[in-house]
C-alpha cells in the first residue's frame, strides 16, 4: 500500500498488514455547521481506514474537534452568545450531520478543552528545552530553533511573513503556543503563564500524540492546512523529540465554480443543505469521482451526474439473474478485474480507478463483484432490496402527476415538498407512470 506524502514529496510504502496504522485527521472548528467541502477529507479517510482494515491491518482514525479558537470568539462575539455554547451546539451539529453520511465514526474524536493538562505539559517542554519562551503571558515557538521548519511547505523560512504580530517577540516568524486571555474571550484555563488558551497548532500535536503516542503513520486533512497549520505542529511535535507523522495526506479542495469553498469566503453549501437536496449516496459517489489529491467541482451538474451514476448501480440490482446459469460477456474476468481494483486502491488510493473498474462490472451485470466493494465507499445501500413506497405517497405522487398535466405547477411543487417531508423523494422520469419514488437516505 503506498501513499502519496506531501513531506517526501512522493509515494510511500506503508508498512505490511497486519501492521499497526495511526491517522490522525484535523477535523473541524465548529464555529458554524460545516460545508460540503469539509466533508471530503472526514469521508476520505474513513473509506481509507475501511480499505486498511480490509488488507488486514489494525487502523486506529482520530479526528480532532478544534472546539477553543479565535473564529469561535469572533462568532460568539457576533451572535451575543457564550463562545462555550456556541462551540458545544456546533460540534453537535458537526456530529449529527455527518452521522449522516452513513460511514460510522472515528475510532477517537478528542476536543481541545479536553486535553489541557496535556497541551500545558507539552508546551512545558518546548518552553524547558529552549524552543520557546514566554513574553506577556503569551508563548512562543522559536522557530530558528527548529532546523528543519518549512520543510514540509517548501517555505523558507527567510522569507516568511509573520504570522501572529506582536512586538515582544523574539523573531517576528515565532508562532503562538499559548495565548493570554484577551478583551472578549469568555474562557480561560490556568497556566505556568497565566490565564488563557493555547494556540490552535499545539491543540493538534497533543491531541495526536495522547491519541496515536510520539510516532504513526499517517497524518491527514485538506491542502490548505499545509502551511501554517501542519508545518507549525510537524516542528514543534519534533522539537519536542517526538517522531510524529510519516506520511502526511493533503486533500484537494472542494470549490465551487472554481473557487475554494470556505466559510470565510462566504460561499457555502452545508453538508446538510446538500445532503438534505442530494441524499447521500449521490454524495459519496461524487467524492469517488476524483483522486483524493485533486480538487473538486461541486455543481448542479456534477451532482447530477453522480446522481445518475448511482441510479445505474441501483438498476442493475433491480435486474433478476439466475446466477447458476449466468454468463458474462466476452472480456470481463472478475478474477483479474478484481486484481486491478486492489492495484488502484493500494497505489494511492486511487477511487476514480476504483469507480471506472465498477462501472466495467455493471455494464457486465456482475452484481456480486460490486456488492463486495460497495461497502468500502458506504454504498451497499445500493444494492439493498428497495422499499416500496406506502400508499398514502403513492396518492401523492398520482395527484403531483395529475396537477403536472394541468400545468399546476404550484400544486405539483406543494405535493414535492410534502412526499420530501415524508421521507421520499418523487422523480420525474420518462417510462410510465411517469414518476419515480425513492426512500430518502
């Protein structure tokens, strides 16, 4: 199994099964319920850990909370409410929405507020060993200490712009390890330095090694945490003499018409608006659609051709074969195709490769060899027995279709959104009777 590392810049091979394997993914600060495009890297690393466990190795996936950080005061702020609240509902939120993705959960998920005695201790060592220093109650990382900084950006370091303006420190690139309480901040935690709350990296780097102790294997989360975020806690984890990280994963962002999808940005789709229009099987197989490196664009149309796919997947499964009998069209071998799908998933997990590969076996009406993949992805709905729709929405369907011939697209749209409210969805299709029904994920 090799992988992509963006620190050596090349694939690299993971030790063999049944070898212990660590991922720690930086999951979300839950300021505001989370985008479409941060569920990418939360689905990316949970399909790898079922491909993992797969091969036989034994994966623990831990996937912080950031639940104590500048955004959160700032909306806190904004909204006229206790930062602590407001962290607490969106995390419940963030938990719920992606429950909805139907692919469980990590095997940890730690919240900053909950290792303070671990973030302090950490940052006791860095300040004992001379890699940082306190100046006004704050702390700093010494980043000149550190040799190697920018190693895994490709920043140098003499070029740095800084990061945390404050002139009491010793070199404008150090970065905060510690923050002293300021005007506005509602929450405080006791420390050598005083009253106040770490920064951001360092809750990552304790959080990782309490989790997956000094050295794992992977470490994950999207391209855009690549500097400053992953740099900072690659030095100062390795300043503090711990290995850390081998190999570290950077997805490709999700844009849209183009651009990074962000909060900041203000151009969001909430993972719950889209599953709530999408379901999330049209979700999941968009996600297959492009390597895990490569960004991807969220439009109408791209989920519309998701869509599609998965409805191809489910007809084939609509289809009765007597299996005793059945034989496949010339060129399809499920022995070496089956090869091929290892290879794709084992060289960089490569879903694209993977998604062509089941496409060969629909368009072969091998049902059993999609059956045994799906469940990696989290698509073995689609080959589950589909239920039939009870009668009171098959009546509103028959009255949305008769108001469609009227032209009485009001009623038709009011008759939509109540067949939606009772969890199913109404298509309109070309074969009779002119619509079909399907149960909402």
């Amino acid at each position: 199994m090799r992988l992509y590392s963006t620190l050596q810049h090349e694939l690299v091979e993971l030790p063999p099964p049944p070898a212990k394997v660590g991922i720690y993914v930086c999951g979300p600060t839950v300021y505001q319920r989370i985008h479409v495009g941060n569920g990418r890297p939360y689905v990316i690393f949970l399909w790898l850990r079922n491909w993992l466990q797969q091969r036989g190795y034994e994966v623990k996936l831990v996937s912080n909370i950031t639940d104590v950080n500048d955004k959160i005061y700032a909306e806190s702020e904004r909204e006229k409410r206790a930062s602590a609240d407001l962290a607490r509902e969106m995390s419940d939120w963030y938990l719920a929405d992606t429950d909805r993705l139907g692919l469980g959960r990590p095997d940890a998920e730690p919240k900053a507020t909950e290792m303070m005695v671990e973030i302090v201790q950490l940052i006791t060592e860095l300040v004992g060993s001379g890699h940082a220093y306190e100046a006004g109650g704050d702390v700093y990382f010494r980043v000149g200490s550190y040799g190697d900084y920018g190693r895994l950006s490709g920043q140098k370091p003499n070029q740095m712009s800084e990061q945390e303006p404050n002139p009491l420190k010793e070199d404008a690139r150090d970065f905060a390890l510690w923050k002293a309480t300021k005007e506005g901040e509602d929450t405080s935690w006791d420390s050598p330095w005083g009253k106040g709350r770490p920064g951001w990296h360092i809750e990552c780097s304790a959080m990782a090694a309490d989790e997956l102790g000094p050295a794992f294997e992977i470490h994950g989360g999207g391209l855009d945490l690549v500097f400053p975020h992953h740099e900072n806690e690659l030095a100062q984890s390795r300043a503090a003499g711990q290995e850390f990280a081998h190999i570290w994963m950077h997805n490709g962002l999700l844009r849209l018409t183009g651009e990074k999808m962000s909060k900041s940005l203000g151009n969001i789709q909430t993972l719950e608006r889209v599953l709530d229009e999408w379901g999330r099987e049209t979700l999941l197989l968009f996600f297959m659609t492009a390597h895990w490196r490569s960004p991807i664009d969220f439009s109408p149309e791209t989920m519309m051709q998701a869509r599609t796919q998965v409805d191809a997947f489910r007809e084939l499964f609509r289809m009765k074969f007597d299996r005793s009998t059945q034989q496949f069209p010339q060129g399809w071998d499920p022995e070496v195709e089956a090869r091929k799908f290892e290879e794709a998933l084992d060289n960089d997990f490569n879903t694209p490769d993977a998604l062509a590969i089941l496409h060969k076996a629909r368009s072969a009406w091998d049902q059993d060899f999609i059956k045994e993949r799906l469940s990696i992805f989290g698509l073995d709905s689609l080959a589950a027995p589909e239920e039939e729709a009870p009668p009171d929405i098959v009546e509103w369907a028959e009255k949305r279709q008769a108001a469609r011939a009227t032209q009485d697209f009001a009623e038709a749209d009011r008759l939509r959104d109540v067949i939606a409210a009772a969890g199913w969805e109404v298509r309109d299709v070309s074969d009779d009777p002119g619509y079909q029904l399907v149960k909402g994920d």
